[in-house]
C-alpha cells in the first residue's frame, strides 16, 4: 500500500473510486469487483442460511487517511449510516499527524464454557479437574490438527464455582484455545463438547452447556492515538478548547451508563462497518464490548481521552475483538476477501488492529462534532440525501433536492416531497 491518503476521493464517481483504491493498494479492478454487485447472488445464499428468499444490501464506503503502526491501509465499511465514513477518514488524518495509530493485541485466545451441574462435592470436583489438566488440554489439543499446525490450540484449563440460586451452586470450566486466524467458535465448540464425557468422568456431574464465550476478554486489541492539540482548531474553536470538549464528553461517558451506552455505540459504529465488511461476526463483536465495557460491575466507556504533558490530545481504545480471516463468510463470500485484500491483512490480529483503531477514530468524530458543533449539522447534510431518496428523488435530483433541504434548514420528509412536485 503506497499511501491511504487519496485527496479529493469524494468527488470521484464510484469506478473511479473502485480504480483509485485498487491502484493505491497495489491490486487490479477486477480484485474488488466483488463490491460493485455485493458480492453474493441469491444462490449463494440459499447455501448459507435456511429459508433464503434474497439479499440484503448495505453501501461499503473506503475509510481513508489511516496509518496503523506505521503502515497506510485503507479501510472498507460496510455501513447504512451517514456520517461515519466521512467522520473516521476526517480523524484518520487528524491522528495522522499525531504518527497514526498505535497497536497491539493479545494472542488470539478463546473461552470455551462447560456448566458441570449435579456436582456432588463442588471443590472435590474442582480441584480432580485441575488434578487431571495436562490430559485434558491434550486431548482438547489433539482435536484440530489444522490450528495445531498453525501454533494453535488447548492453553489452559480454569475452574470457577458459580453460587446461584435457581438450581443451586455449579461448577464451570473454561477451556482457554488459542484459535490463531479464525474466529475460533468452531473449534472451541467442538473441543468443549469432545471433553464433555471426561468431564463427567472425573467430577461425577453432569456436562450441561459447551459453548464458547462472547466476552473474549483474553483476545484483545488496543490503539492509541495522539493529536496535536493545534490540529484539533477549526472556525471558532481553539485546538485547546476541542481537546477540552472531548476530554469533558469522555468524563461524562466513564461516569454514566447512559451516556457511555451511545459512547460506544459510536464506537462500535466504526468498528462493526469493518466487522462486516470483513464477513465477521458483528453479533459477537457486539456482545463481547459491551460486557467488557461492564466488566467491572459497571457500564462505562470502552475508550479514553486525555491530555498529555505538551497538552496534546491522547485516546485509547481497548476492547475484545474475535474476528478471523479464515473460515465462514471471512473465506466464502467474495465482498469479504475482497476487504481482507484491499487491508493487505496475513493475521487475525493485524485485523483486529485496524478495527480498533477505525473505532477509536470513529469516537473521536462523534465527540469533536458532540463538543463543538453539535451532531446534527455534519449529520443533516449527509441524512437530507438519504430524505430526499425516500421522497421519491433519483439521479441528479437526489444532491439537489438535498442542498435544497439543507439550505432551508428543514430536513423533512413532507418537505422534499412538496419541493419535488414543484419541479
Ligand atoms: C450516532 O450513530 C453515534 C453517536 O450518538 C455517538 C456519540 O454520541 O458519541 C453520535
């Protein structure tokens, strides 16, 4: 990748946008011609769902300006909402200038659950299962010999005693996998329901559930960024008083539950267009944030912003991230490899990197325009054409009508309707 920054990209059209991202990562048109159709026909989808009747389609759009650890990549969203392209190319360049974006990641560790009930004695049963750990981690080893292969599989077996009250206190094991370059559910599944019988075996109980766990909490990627507090400056406000604002709206996020769910519901606006893009699970990236983001008994802000010692701004992001590059729609759906392509990504966790880093850049975007401007005027420019599409415009009239609708202040439905039957 010669370079993610690519000026003047908005006023292309889209082939000249498709041409322009291949020629800067180094690949060919037909490379990514995936997206110009979606990627998969109706027939590819009767053979991944049950009950398939079509497709659904979402707008993928070219995150611009990231440099993470050094290396430009430019990053495909796949997202329905305005704004959020634009706002993390626009932090992208910000942060650019601050050396980019910062990163690293666990290794890509999984947690596979099995609940032992009808336990007799709960700490007799805990401490035989540790008493027994290097045979079962051999065995969980021995289960795929593809992973293994790749330095994959069984690290760690722990045992926890839940007191709960419905059905009385449990045992629950987790089998700790490092899953490499997939997203792991399959292999963790697989190795839990295979030492099932043996758990039995050696506590005496019963093996209930074996599945893995959502809160990935030992695969996690991390970014930073810093941005020099004299980039930050524009119109009226000062670089100081735009670090100030985000540094005061991420205090308001780390205090609250409220505030901090559309917090990082911002961030994970940023974060899930890659998840998708990348034919990643977005369901369970979703799910391991947000108990991360509770993970110490109360819900908070998943980033933070802050100053440092020259008063330039610093973010950081740190949440679980389970996402693959090999295996389900990662590997099968042609718009997918395209994105794994065009991020020039070889690991998981290079993955992982980038999708942290666009989430930090994407809460940046929301808390500048929240401290500042407020959201709604970058919003309604870009929400007036998506208004003025469903009052019935096309071609040419969509940016018309829209610039009307915005210039009038009145982004409204009934509005671009009245205004298209004058013309
Ligand atoms: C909207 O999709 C996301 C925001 O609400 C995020 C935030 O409030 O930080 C703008």
């Amino acid at each position: 990748m010669a370079t993610s920054r690519l000026p003047g990209f908005y006023n292309l059209t889209l082939e000249q946008r498709l041409a322009q991202t291949a020629a800067a990562a180094e690949l060919t048109p037909p490379e990514l011609a995936a997206w110009a159709s979606g990627g998969i026909n109706p027939e590819a989808a009767d053979h991944m769902i049950e009950n398939a009747v079509g497709l659904h389609s979402l707008p993928l759009g070219i995150g611009l300006n990231f440099q993470v650890n050094g290396r430009d990549v430019l990053v495909p969203m796949a997202i329905e909402e305005p704004s959020v392209v634009a706002g993390a190319s626009f932090m992208a360049k910000l942060a650019r200038a601050g050396g980019g974006f910062h990163t690293t990641s666990s290794d890509p560790l999984m947690i596979g659950q099995m609940q032992v009930i009808r336990v007799q004695n709960l700490h007799e049963a805990k401490f035989k299962i540790y008493e027994k750990k290097a045979e079962l981690l051999a065995e969980a080893d021995s289960i795929d010999p593809v992973l293994k292969k790749f330095g994959g599989g069984a690290r760690d077996i722990e045992v926890r005693l839940i007191e709960e009250s419905v059905i009385g206190p449990f045992l629950v094991i987790h089998l700790i996998y490092d899953v490499r370059d997939a997203m792991g559910a399959n292999a963790v599944n697989t190795a839990c329901e295979r030492l099932a019988p043996r758990v039995e075996q050696i506590t005496g109980g019963k093996v209930h559930l074996r599945i893995l766990s959502n809160l990935a909490d030992r695969r996690i990627a991390r970014a930073r960024c810093t941005i020099p507090v004299s980039a930050l400056a524009f119109d009226n406000f000062s670089g100081e008083a735009v670090r100030d604002g985000i540094i005061a709206a991420y205090a308001f996020a780390a205090a609250d539950p409220y505030r901090a769910a559309t917090h990082n519901k911002g961030i994970m606006n940023g974060v899930d267009a890659v998840v998708i893009a990348s034919g990643n699970d977005w369901r369970a990236i979703e799910a391991g944030a947000h108990a991360y983001a509770a993970r110490c008994g109360r819900y908070t802000s998943l980033s933070t912003w802050n100053q440092d010692s020259d008063g330039n701004l610093v973010g950081t992001l740190e949440m679980p991230m389970a996402v693959g590059i090999i295996g389900g729609a990662t590997k099968v759906h042609p718009a997918a490899k395209a994105a794994i392509q065009l991020m020039g990504v070889k690991t998981a966790s290079e993955l992982a990197e980038i999708i942290v880093a666009v989430g930090l850049a994407q809460n940046m975007a929301a808390l500048r325009a929240l401290a500042t401007e407020g959201i709604q005027r970058g919003h309604m420019s870009l929400h007036a054409r998506q208004v003025a599409i469903a009052a019935g415009a096309s071609g040419e009239q969509v940016e018309k009508l829209a610039a009307q609708l915005v210039a009038e202040k009145t982004v409204r439905i009934d509005r671009a309707e009245e205004i298209l039957k004058s013309w």
